[in-house]
C-alpha cells in the first residue's frame, strides 16, 4: 500500500493562510509547477534556498508514493529589469555588455543552474520548458484572454484589463491586496503609457527597434510579459487546473496574482489548489538579492573564498543548514550558524557509519514505531524539516544510550531504526554523505593516475621521452608525484 495512504499531509495553502490537509486532483497523482530562475547570472545562495525547498517538497512526495509531475521553468525571455513592464529585458541587456547572442548568456547561466542544483543533490524536475521554446502558445492563450474581453490591444501591444477582471474574479486574492490599495499607492500615473489603468499589466509587448529578442504575433514583433508563460506552461503540461504552485515569497505578487488573472480569465477555471512560498535567505538581515550585491554565490561556500566565511563549506552541510529552517521561515546567512550545522551534520553522519556495530537485544525499550512515525508527523505537518531533524537526533540519542547499555533495540527495531534514518537523510532531506563521495573520488583518481603511469611506461618503452617526461612534470604540478622503484611506478598526492 502506498505511504500516502497511511500518512495524512497537510500543506499550508498561501491562498487560504492555512494548513490543509492535502487532496490531489487525481489520486496517486500529483502535478506541481514552481517558477524557475531567469537565466541571466549566477544563481545566488538565497535562489538556491527557494530551489532546495522545493526539492524537499519534491522528494518528501515521492517518498509517500505519489507519481510527481514537477514542471520547473527557465526564464529565458520577457522578464524585464524591474519586473514591471517597463525596461530592458534582463538578458538582453546582459548580452549586449557582453557582446554576445542572447543565447549564449541563457546557455551559460541554465549551465550553471544546473551544475549547481545538482552539487546541492536536488533532483531535476520532470520538466524543464523554456519561455521561449512556448511562444506560439503563449501567442494562443492571449488571443483566448482577448476573445473573453479580459484584454484590450493598442499600439501592438496587448494589456491585461485587471479593472475588469477584478469586477468578478477578485484580483488581490492570494496576496491579500485590494485594487483600492493598489490604485492608492501607485505611482505611475494613467496615460503615462498606453495602459487603460497602471494595474494592468503586459501579456504582449511590442518591441523597440533596439530590442533583440522578437518574435512575429498578429499584433506586432515584440515578445511575451513575463508573468504569461508560467500560465501557459502550467497549464500545457499539468492542465488547467492543477495541484501545488510553489514559488519564492516576492512571486506572490505581481507574478502569482498575474497568472491566477489570466489563468481564471483564459479557461474560467481556478488555476491551482495550494499555493505554496517559501522564504527568504537573508545575509545580514537584508534579502539576499542579485540586484543589490547582498549575496552569496554557493561556489565561495564550497571555497570559503568570501569575507563572511572563515572557511569551506561542502554542499551538504549548506543544504543541512537551509533544511534547519523551515521553509515559511526567514533564515538568515552566517558563517557561525554554518559552522553550527557542520558540527550536528558530522555527527548524524558520524552516527549513522556506526549504526551496524551496535549491540542488539531480545527486546527494545524504547518505541522505534513511535519515533518513526514522529519523523512522519514533522514532514506531514507542512514539510517541518526543523522538527524531523530534531527527531532524527533524537535516533542520534538513543543510539549513544544503547552504546553505554541505557537502553536496548532488538534486531528488527534496530533494522527499521537504520533504514528509516537512511529514508529521512538520504531520500528525504537529500543530504549526501561526503566521505563516502570522497572516497568514490578517490578511487576515481587513484584509477586515472594509474593509467597514466601505464602510459607512461608505454612511451619509455617506445624511447619517447618526451612523452614520459612530460607525464611525470604534469602531474607533479598537480601536486602527485611518481616514484620509480624495483616493484614499478608507485605515486603520492599532495
Ligand atoms: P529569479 O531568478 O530572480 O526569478 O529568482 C529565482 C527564484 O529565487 C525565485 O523563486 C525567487 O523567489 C527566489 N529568490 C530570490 N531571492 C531569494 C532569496 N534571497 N531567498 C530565497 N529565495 C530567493
Ligand atoms: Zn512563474
């Protein structure tokens, strides 16, 4: 029987500002869409943050038994600098300083999303569209929005009417505001732009001669709004409507309230069940951002190259960090608090190596039932990741208590002990042992030094000594040095 079955899982719902006890749409069937990142920069530490939330999501799901359509997208198109609708397209602008293909800058920075979400051990998603790979049906959901009277076109552009739509659909709804609030405290005054109101937002946006990245609709050359192509790919690959939308606190508004407004104005259809937020990482109580420098980029923890670390960090002991925290929670960066996580993350480590050694008794006197289904309340209980790491070094407890004879496991309880810490660490939390990696890295290494010396004795054989010769000071500038002996080549690493 699948673990959903047993386990009751509640999700706090943003829209409702509860937590609900989570049904999907089809059973056994869960579709989640979570907004990926706009590839013009490296990812930062706080970007990272909101991707391995989602991850625990993920993996905490599948754990259950569920078959998870995760569809993340890559904005690659129509985000524009200021999030508004106004200003360069973000990576455009950075292929024009850097005197490159738009393309090129969207392929190096996807490169290193990827490159980074996968030493943080997150799973990819099910799905990976691209903005721009969705224009033609991007170009179709605007012409249904216009043909329901939600959208009005001038100059080539097309607009979506939030005064209409709010009559009847109550736009504001999942971030709380009302349009009077809105109108209140806008700025930007009406016939500034070819907007009927500055509520409204872009779904089509003519291009400047200047802008580079356009493409032909019936209204003009020009490109999408940013907010329409996580409509349109939400709904092309989870249907219309569809189970979780994750995304970090500052999408909630414009980005969600904007695609709940044309989700609802294209189909009539409520979009999504449960929307999820995750929060902020901040560094020195301000919000790690890219656009104000206040950030860390995961490769200066892996180095310890910043001036807030007082030294390297693997990912895992980064990721255990963000995991301390609960995903609705602000958590705020330090190198003592990472430091901090270090320490427990060894000792769960620690602890779990020396599992197999442990004495076993006819009977336990503890409840290891009792315990795992704390692990199982913690994550059912909104993904509390905090509360199933205490649980965990609760096991932690308990296993030191059995070492110094205070308490006893039997065989079996010592079996579920083990493979329930193994599920929770490794499947769930997605944390990775790191000497286990070394050691694998080792081998590795161990191995292509040892076909270099093979070659190397080759070419000696062949008198080619400029080959051997070269082989030895090439690696001894590495760092590993070969030594010649009566039994063969042997070799020390640095
Ligand atoms: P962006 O590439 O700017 O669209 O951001 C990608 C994701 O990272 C979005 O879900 C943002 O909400 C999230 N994000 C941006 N800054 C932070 C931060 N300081 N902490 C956590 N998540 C963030
Ligand atoms: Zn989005």
């Amino acid at each position: 029987m699948a673990l959903y079955k047993e386990q009751s899982l509640k999700i706090y719902n943003s829209m409702s500002g509860e937590k609900e006890i989570f049904t999907p749409i089809n059973e056994g069937n869960i579709g989640m869409y979570v907004c990926g990142p706009t590839v013009y920069s490296n990812v930062h530490l706080g970007n990272c943050r909101t991707f391995i939330s989602f991850d625990l999501v993920f993996r905490y799901l599948k754990h259950l038994g569920f078959k998870v359509r995760y569809v993340r997208n890559i904005t690659d198109a129509g985000h524009l600098e200021n999030d508004a609708d106004s200003g360069e397209d973000r990576i455009a602008k950075k292929a024009r300083l850097e005197q490159i293909e738009p393309m090129e800058v969207v392929q190096r920075y996807t490169v290193d999303f990827h490159n980074t979400l996968q030493k943080f051990n997150n799973l990819p998603p099910s799905i990976e569209p691209t903005a721009t790979g969705h224009i033609v049906e991007q170009i179709e959901t605007i012409k249904k929005i216009l043909e329901k009277g939600f959208a009005y076109e001038v100059n080539g552009s097309v607009y979506f009417d939030v005064l209409k739509f709010d009559k009847d659909h109550n736009y504001g709804k999942l971030s709380g505001r009302t349009i009077e609030d809105m109108i209140a405290n806008t700025r930007e005054l009406s016939g500034q732009s070819d907007k009927k109101n500055p509520q409204d937002f872009a779904l089509w946006k003519k291009a400047e001669p200047q802008h580079i990245m356009r493409w032909p609709s019936p209204w003009s050359d020009g490109f999408p709004g940013w907010h329409l192509e996580c409509t349109v790919m939400s709904t092309k690959y989870l249907g219309e409507s569809f189970d979780i939308h994750g995304g970090g606190m500052d999408l909630k508004f414009p980005h969600h309230e904007c695609e709940i407004a044309q989700g609802e104005a294209a189909t009539g259809k409520t979009p999504v069940n449960y929307w999820m937020h995750a929060n902020m990482l901040t560094l020195n109580g301000q919000k790690m951002a890219k656009s104000t420098g206040n950030n860390i980029l995961p490769n200066e923890i892996f180095t310890g190259n910043n001036p807030n670390l007082s030294k390297a960090y693997s990912p895992s002991v980064a990721r255990f960090f963000m995991l301390q925290a609960h995903y609705r929670s602000i958590l705020d960066f330090s190198n003592d608090a990472l430091m901090a996580s270090e320490k427990g993350f060894n000792r769960l480590m620690d602890t779990l190596r020396n599992i197999d050694q442990l004495p076993v008794s006819n009977t336990s006197s503890f409840s290891v039932d009792e315990w795992q289904q704390r692990c199982y309340n913690a994550m059912n209980d909104d993904f509390n990741s905090p509360i199933l790491i205490a649980t965990l070094f609760d096991a932690v407890k308990y296993i030191n208590a059995i070492k110094e004879g205070d308490e006893k496991i039997s065989q079996q309880d010592l079996e579920l002990l083990k493979n329930t810490m193994h599920d929770f660490i490794f499947e769930v939390l997605g944390l990775v042992d790191s000497t286990i990696v070394n050691e694998d890295r080792t081998q590795k290494l161990s191995g292509t030094i040892e076909l270099l010396i093979k070659l190397r004795a080759e070419a000696r054989n062949n008198k080619d000594f400029a080959t051997s010769d070269q082989i030895r000071d090439q690696l001894l500038s590495l760092g590993i040095q070969l030594k010649d002996g009566k039994e063969g080549t042997t070799f020390s690493v640095e």
